[in-house]
C-alpha cells in the first residue's frame, strides 16, 4: 500500500474543544432548540457525532448523499442526490452539516433545494472552510476552522475511503 506522508493540521483536543464552542453558538442562537440537523454523508459522520452530543439538546438528525458531479452540471441547476432525508423540515430550523466547504458548489446547490421544502430557517455548520478555491458563495453560520488550501484528511474527511477513521484532521502531501 501506497505510503503517504500526514503532517497534523488539528489534534484531537484541538477539535473536540472546537466543537464543544461550535454546539454552544448554536445553542446560543437556538436556545428553543427544536432543530433538525442534516449530515452530508460520508464526510460528515464524525463532526455530526461529536456535534449532537455537545449540543446536548434535544434535536432532530437526518443524513442526505450527494454524489459528486462536474461543474457542468451544477450550471444546471441539478444535485444528484443519491440518498435523502426523511424527516420533514417545513417549519423547522435546518443546519445543514458538512466536513468541508471547498468550492462551495455541493452546498449552494442542496441549500437552495432545501429551500423549496419551507423550512423555517437553513444555516450551514462546516467543520472546515477551505477557502482558496470557492466558486459560489456560501453562507458559513457556523465555522469550525480555515485553511486556504490544500487536501485534507482524517475526522470523516477520506482520500479515495481512506483515513475516515483517524481522529484528527492531516494535510496530506504529495497530492497537489
Ligand atoms: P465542494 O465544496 O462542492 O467543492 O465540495 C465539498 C466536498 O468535497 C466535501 O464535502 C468533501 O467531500 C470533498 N472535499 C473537498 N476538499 C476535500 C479535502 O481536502 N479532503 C477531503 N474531502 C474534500
């Protein structure tokens, strides 16, 4: 197997004290609670886990899967959404979570479709907000950390399923 060289971005302690301030701003902000938060899987799985239960409010959890597309069809208008919610969001307060906001295409597109659903508000909590290579603005209501560049892995975030498992955040190098 290929060996690749990991230099650690955000440790451990570094990411569960991030959290645990992430859950805070939105419990500030929502102190009436009553949320639904909705996982863009793979890469969400662990923030997701870690976030609910710094919360510690009672909150509404649902996973949706997009599958990765070209530019060319984003121009469109269409997300090929392979798996979706099921929990009805008219009404409710949505935060929509991710790993990592790169080109800001995937989430500009499944907002606006979620959107048409009523809800009453969206807001978007990113453990990562990659920040060098946006295409569409998106609006950050809750931000773990900033990087400009690079690729990321580890706390959910995969390399072709790889390193998912690893409990915190690596550059890794030799890829761009
Ligand atoms: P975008 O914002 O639509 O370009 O896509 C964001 C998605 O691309 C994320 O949810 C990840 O699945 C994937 N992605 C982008 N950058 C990275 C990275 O550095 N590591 C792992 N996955 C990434």
């Amino acid at each position: 197997m290929t060996d690749y060289r990991k230099r650690i971005l955000f440790d451990a302690e570094t990411i569960a004290r991030r959290v645990k301030e992430l859950a805070g701003e939105i419990a500030a902000k929502h102190p009436e609670g009553d949320l639904v938060l909705i996982g863009i899987l793979k890469g969400s799985f662990v923030f997701m886990a870690d976030l609910v239960r710094a919360l510690d409010s009672p909150c509404q959890i649902d996973f949706v899967r997009i599958s990765s597309y070209k530019s060319a069809t984003v121009s469109s208008g269409e997300l090929e959404i392979t798996m979706d919610i099921s929990v009805p969001i008219g009404g409710k307060h949505v935060i929509v979570v991710d790993d990592i906001v790169d080109t800001g295409l995937t989430l500009s597109q499944y907002v606006k479709r979620l959107e048409k659903e009523s809800p009453a508000s969206v807001e978007i909590a990113a453990l990562i907000d990659k920040t060098g290579r946006r295409e569409q603005y998106v609006k950050l209501d809750y931000r773990g950390f900033s990087i400009e560049k690079g690729f990321v892995v580890g706390y959910g975030l995969d390399w072709d399923e790889r390193f998912r498992y690893l409990p915190a955040v690596y550059a890794l190098e030799d890829t761009e």
